[in-house]
C-alpha cells in the first residue's frame, strides 16, 4: 500500500474505536441483552432463563428465521419483498391440499418449493425486468397470493395431514425442534452465499449502486431477478415448516411473517458501520422479536398491548442507533 | 480597496480531531468583487466556505459582517446576514418549478399557507430577469438544463438578499458556452455590488473570471493577490506547493494499428458515426453537451444498445456485445460520474477494484479474497491511490483518489481500448497530471484511448487527434498538435467552413 505522500490535514480519518461509534455498531446487540436482563429480572417464576425455556424461543422464531434470512438477500439488493407471508400461507396450504388428497410427502413438498421458485421468479420479472417498484410488484403479488390461498382452501383451515410431514414441523433431532435446524441450516447458507460468492458480491454491489454494477460488467437484472428467486423459494420452504408445525393449514397463517421479518432485518442494519443488512444482524434483530414474543407471554402480557410493545420497542431500538450515528 | 471587507475571516480555524484542516486563514471578501479560492483536494476550501455558511461551526478563530464578529450557528443564519452559499450538488427539488424552488421555505406575502400561485409566478419572473433568464418558472426544474437549473438556485440566493454568493465548482455540469452565460450574470452581480466567492479547479475560467485569488495549501493561507499580479505556472506552483511537473506528457511517436473501428453508428442521438481508435495513440472527444459524446463511448462499450452501424475490434464485430463481453474482448468503459457511475460508496476500495474482475477473483463462483486484496493493492500501488488500506471506505476518499478507485477497477482488466468520459472532472491538478502521465503509460504498452471532456484545453494537451461531434453527427477529425481552440469550437458549433 502506498504511504500517505501528501502531509498535512486530509479529512479526518474514522475513528473506529470511538465509544459512540462503538454504540452505534453494537446498540442493538446491547438492546437484546438488555431485554433478556430485563425479563430474567422479571420472571418470578424463573422459567424465562433455562435451556428448555431457550429451546422454545428458537422454536418459536425458526420459521420467522427462514422468511428474515431470504428477506435479508432482497434487502441486500436494494428491495424488499411485502409478498413473503402471503407466499408461504398460499404454499402451506398448497401442499396440505396435496397431502389431502393423497399425494405422497416428498412431490407434495416438491410442488410446493416448485411453486415458490415460479412466486420469485414472477416478482423478480416483474422488478428487474419490467422495473416496477418492488412495493408495488410485491404488494400485487402479496394481494393475489392471499386470494389463491383462500380460493384453494375455500378459506378454511385444512387438517388431517400424515404424520410423516408433521414431523418436519413437530420432530426433534436430539434436543433440538427440526425447524430449528432447517432454519439454521438455510441462514448458513444464505450467509455463505452473502459474503463468500460471487453471487454475495454482486447482490451487494448491486444495491448499494446498481449503475456502478452494471458499468462493471455485473448483469444487474439477472442479479436481482436471483434475489427474489431465493426469497420465493424461503418463504415457500417457510410456509411447509410452518404447516408441519401447526399440523394444519391456514390461508392467513403465515401472513404476519412479512412485517416481522421486515423488522428482523431492519433491526439487524443497525448493527451495520455502513447500514447493509447482513445475516449475523438479522439474527440479532430476530433474537429482540423471538426474546420480546417469549418474555411478554411468560409475563402473561395480553397478545394486543404486546403488539404495541413489540412496535414501540422496534422504533426505539432503530432511532437509537440512528441518533447515536448522527452525533459521530 | 481599503473599504470595510463586507466578509472577512480572522485566524479560523477548524480541527477534525487531532487534524487542523484549515489554520488561522485572515481573508477580506469585498464587495463588488469576484474572489477566487484555489487549491487543490484537501486544502481546505469546502472546509472554509462551509464555516463561513455557517454549515459547520469554527474550532477557532471568527467570521465578521462589515467588521463585527458574528456566530452562525446555522445556514439560515448566515443567510439572515446575507452570506448565501450554493453547493456544488444544487439542492433544488427536480419535481417543482423554478418559483417553487426560488422561494421555498421562505415566507411569502398573503395568507399564511396558501401559495398565490399568479403571484409567485411573477415574483419568480422577476427574480430571474435580474439575471437576464426568461424561461418557464412552473416547468418542472429537472427539465430544465444544467445552466437554467444553476441559475435557479442564484436567483434563490438573490431573494434572500444575498451579499455575499459562495459557488462550489458551479460550472462542473456546464458546457463551455453555458458556462460564459453563467460569468456574465456573475459579471453582472459583481457588478452590482455583490461580493462573490468562487471556488473552481479549472484555473482558466479562474483567470478570465476572478478579481482576487487565494490559494490555500494544507488548510493554510499561501497568499492572496489581485488576479492580474500572478499567472498560472505561479498558482499551480503554490497549490502543490512545488513546480509542477509538464502538465501534458508527450504525444504518440508511432501511427499504431487501427484497433477499435466504428463504423455508421447510431443511437438516439448519434447519427452514422464513424472513427477509429488506434494502438498507442489518443483520440479526443469534443463537443457541446447533447452532441452524443457520452453516448458514443456507451454505445462501443455495449452500455446502451445501437440502433445501427457497426463496432469492430481487430475486425471481430463487437456490435451487440453487453457491458460484460466487451469488458472481456478488451473495450472498457470508465463513466463520466464517479459516486453514481463509478462507485459503490459504502464498501471498500478493495471491493470496489474487484467488482470489475468478480470472475478472475473467485474460483467456482466462491470469492478468493486474498486474490482480492492483492490485486487492490497491485492497483493502489500503480496508481498511487493515498489511502490507509485497501479495506478503507472509499466514501472517504477524495475526489482524485475515488477517481483513481474507478481507473484501478477498469484498468484491472488489462484493456486494449480505453475510453475515458471526463476523466479529470472535478479532480485537482496534481492529479489531473497524474492521470495525464497514467494514460500515456499505457498507450506506450499499446493501448488505444478514446478521451471524452468538456475541457478543449485538456483535449489539445493530452490527445493526437480530436473527434468532433456537433448534434449526432462527426463534424470533423482534426491533429490535436496542429490545431487551436477556435478551431474546435467552431466545429462544435457545426460550422464546417472554419
């Protein structure tokens, strides 16, 4: 590297080791310990700080996990995609409705990843071909998705399905849940794919300039076309898990996903010195939801004023961090 | 000019940390007079004019207003005082129209919260008729050109009574005759006693424009002279801080060999043209904003698609090729605008040299970074990119060294053609040179440049021949060594006869 030739004053140089910089980068992080300090402190009962008690929180974000981390890859991009939750209700009840009627497990689950990949790719065609606003393309889909699944379940909840499916969504390998690890499983590879491929490489530089991007070389369309390629097939992985797990299927069950991811991973840019999401910050973002959802219900906090807790806190957490940066 | 300056700085200050960015500058602005701030990336200029805004506060030091020291502790306030500074990105709402965007946020006559639109239009009207500008307030500002929409912003500055008007590189978007529309207004206000700082890296329109020069170097004040009292080796000199090297090497010795050849191109506004690049030599690129210049070099490189005419390269036809196959034949394009064409900002010098080699840097489509690294370093090193590592931010580089950041991504792919669209726009003159020295480097190992610039000078020095384009179509090929700026001028006109 070449020495600094010019002496004198450049601009400042970034001080990394700055405590405000410091809180800035780790705010959130300390926000999630806070919550967990906070709730040991008030769980009486002394339930809220044990393994099983832990195990139930990973359980209970597992399938959130799945949608947050391919919402990650679309956010990396530039985009978001509002037709997550509406896609896995509408695959869940696909693949029930296979079940159903009989079709074995393993094409029941195919069609319904199948249908996944054909959900992204018509979202992905539809922003990077056509260069309609994510919100709006994403927006339509989510509408339309939602109908099909009503129309596909006569908008009721779908039960009977085999024992062998359910145990994806209810099984355990040892100790821990089966979504726990598909959604583990799926975050590694969504961080591998982030941050050592080409692919990773290219989603990033496309969203933080897609112009620079395509001047070099990058074929910007096909990248984020990938992007919605993957989150369709997540958030159909996602609505399986979620129908395995519930043994039954619902045309609105996965329908809360979409917002609550939105806010894993915006949680998680906090965490970021140059506001991109990544996964480690989604997986903190998605501990404030998981451990926010656990503490409340222990502390029998009625589900509505938990609604309202969970939005304030996240408002909290995000202009924290956005003051904290702003003062450096 | 022994009157009260209407704005001066005594001993100011400013201290990022441990770094004094600008020390103890004592300067008099006064008015009726265009005074010039020079130097190069770095030396404080922005620093200092931002402080005289009253955008960032002073470490030490003062401001005065007709000798009475004042604290603004916001840009509203030095613009209550009168002092109205345009940055260098305007700051105009594009949806709006020039009388919107003339008296936006102030208050206007009538019932609070209505607009009174007839009013406004003519007030507006007005505003810009001070500068001699006549056209259309409620057309939406972003349709306008870049001249009018500079104008827009000055006859915001006018309303709010402004005494003292601070440019920020104001003719960075302009071309050479909206830029002599843009001196004459401010010829005008001078005139009319307006006390006008300018803050420009093109020393020329500097010497046709300015009363008073000063030049800064490394935050500190090197001298202030009336602008007849110094020339232009002098200024350069000072503001490096050494004699400056020749600014243009020398031109090609050898005819080369016909590399690119363009044949009958079209696109939207390029009509049938045709030139050739050749090995080891630089062909320049002239012409006035809209003749098709940027699209030429788009339109080679497979950035935008022609609608006729062919591109060859060695005879192989390149014509249809996209951005990624031209770049691996060897045709490579480095844009115009480096934060929106050339750069991601948010990552690393590194990440941003690879971007360009993504497939050389990985293997089976998993990244390599070591080969990552190394190859940014290779590049930081060649082109003397001042930086604490390859890992640094580049949003935290200057001007010239982002520049550099984009010529080590393209130039990372060994190119045998180069185009280069404005590749000195905004940059200092050390490393305005730096890049002119770069280029020759490479035409001796055989490449062929294609250079676009606003800047005829810069043609003339650096090019063997120019290109000239006037409305879409070549108005004529001329030797660079052999011809002088008129020439060109008129042939940018389309004037065929000159």
């Amino acid at each position: 590297m070449t020495a600094t030739t010019t002496a004198g004053p450049q601009r400042a140089p970034h001080r990394r080791s700055a405590l405000p910089a410091r809180l800035a980068s780790y705010g959130t992080l300390l926000g999630l310990l806070v919550l967990i300090m906070l709730f040991t402190v008030l769980d009486e009962k002394g339930i809220f700080l044990t393994a099983g008690n832990f195990t139930n929180i990973l359980e209970q974000v597992a399938v959130l996990a799945m949608v947050a981390s391919v919402q990650t890859v679309v956010m990396v991009v530039g985009d978001f995609d509002l037709s997550v939750g509406a896609l896995a209700s509408l695959v869940g009840v696909l693949v029930a409705q296979l079940l159903t009627a009989g079709v074995p497990v393993v094409p029941a689950i195919a069609a319904g990843l199948a249908a996944g990949l054909l959900a992204g790719a018509i979202n992905g065609f539809l922003v990077a071909y056509l260069g309609l606003s994510a919100f709006i393309a994403t927006l339509a889909a989510m509408t339309s998705f939602t109908g099909l699944a009503l129309l596909l379940s006569n908008g009721a909840t779908i039960f009977g399905l085999p024992a062998g499916f359910v145990a994806l969504g209810q099984g355990r390998l040892g100790p821990v849940p089966m979504p726990v690890i598909i959604a583990l499983a799926l975050a590694v590879m969504v961080w591998f794919v982030l941050s050592r491929t080409v692919l990773g490489r290219q989603w990033y530089a496309v969203g933080g300039n897609a112009e620079a991007s395509r001047l070099s070389g990058v074929n910007t369309r096909a990248v984020r076309f990938s992007a919605f390629l993957v989150s369709g097939l997540g958030s159909a992985l996602a609505g399986i898990i979620l129908t395995a797990r519930l043994a039954s299927a619902h045309p609105t069950a996965g329908d809360p996903l979409m917002l609550s991811s939105i806010a894993a991973v915006f949680l998680g840019v906090t965490l970021s010195r140059v506001g991109q999401p990544t996964i480690g910050g989604t997986a903190v973002g998605l501990g404030i939801v998981g451990v926010l959802g656990n503490g409340l219900n222990l502390l029998q906090v009625n589900s509505y004023v938990q609604q309202v807790l969970t939005g304030l806190i996240i408002v909290l957490a995000v202009s924290l961090s956005q003051i904290v940066r702003r003062r450096r | 000019m022994k009157a009260t300056a209407v704005l001066a700085t005594r001993n100011l200050s400013k201290d990022y940390g441990p770094i004094r960015v600008v020390a103890e500058v004592s300067l008099d602005f006064h008015a009726g007079s265009i005074h010039a701030l020079l130097g190069e990336n770095g030396a404080g200029k922005s620093t200092l004019i931002k402080m005289i805004a009253g955008v960032l506060q002073p470490s030490d030091g003062t401001v005065e207003v007709d000798g009475v020291p004042v604290r603004f502790r916001s840009v509203k306030e030095g613009q209550a005082a009168g002092i109205v500074a345009l940055p260098q990105e305007l700051m105009l709402v594009p949806t709006l129209g020039a009388a919107e965007n003339i008296f936006l946020g102030m208050r206007r006559p009538g019932l609070p919260g209505l607009l009174g639109r007839r009013r406004l239009t003519a007030d507006a009207q007005e505003q810009l008729a001070r500068l001699g500008q006549t056209f259309n307030v409620n057309t939406p500002v972003a349709e306008l050109s870049a001249v009018q929409q500079t104008m827009v912003a000055l006859a915001r500055a006018l309303a709010r009574e402004a005494r003292v008007l601070v440019l920020d590189e104001p003719t960075a978007a302009l071309t050479d005759t909206e830029t002599e529309l843009l001196f004459s207004v401010l010829r005008g206000l001078r005139d009319r006693g307006t006390a006008i700082i300018y803050v420009s890296h093109r020393l020329e329109e500097v010497f046709a424009l300015a009363d008073t020069a000063t030049v800064l170097r490394n935050g500190q004040h090197v001298w202030t002279k009336p602008m007849g009292q110094t020339r232009h080796d002098e200024v350069v000199a000072s503001m490096i801080g050494r004699a400056p090297e020749q600014e243009f090497p020398p031109r090609a010795t050898s005819d080369g060999e016909p590399v690119l050849r363009v044949t009958e191109l079209s696109g939207w506004t390029l009509r049938g043209v045709s030139v050739q690049a050749r090995s080891g030599r630089v062909l320049g690129v002239a012409g006035l904003a809209g003749a098709g210049r940027t699209e030429l070099l788009r339109l080679i490189a497979g950035v935008e698609r022609p609608q006729g005419g062919t591109v060859e390269l060695d005879g192989i036809d390149i014509t249809r090729s996209s951005v990624a196959r031209s770049m691996a034949a060897g045709v490579v394009l480095v844009p115009e605008e480096r934060r929106r064409q050339g750069l991601v900002m948010n990552a690393s010098i590194a990440t941003n040299i690879g971007l360009g080699s993504l497939k050389a840097l990985s293997s089976g489509g998993v990244m390599q970074p070591h080969r990552e690294r190394s190859l940014a370093r290779r590049q930081a090193e060649e082109l003397q990119i001042r930086a604490t590592s390859v890992l640094q931010d580049v949003a935290e580089l200057s001007g010239g060294n982002q520049q550099k950041v984009v010529l080590g991504k393209y130039l990372a792919r060994t190119p045998r053609v180069l185009l280069l669209d404005e590749p000195t726009r905004g940059i200092d003159v050390g490393t305005k040179s730096e890049i002119y020295h770069l280029i020759r480097r490479l035409t001796a190992d055989g490449v062929a440049v294609v250079v676009v610039s606003s800047e005829i000078s810069e043609l003339l020095g650096l090019a063997d021949e120019v290109a000239v384009l006037h409305e879409g179509r070549l108005a004529g090929i001329v030797d660079a060594a052999s011809t002088d700026q008129q020439t060109i001028l008129h042939l940018c006109y389309g004037r065929l006869d000159a």
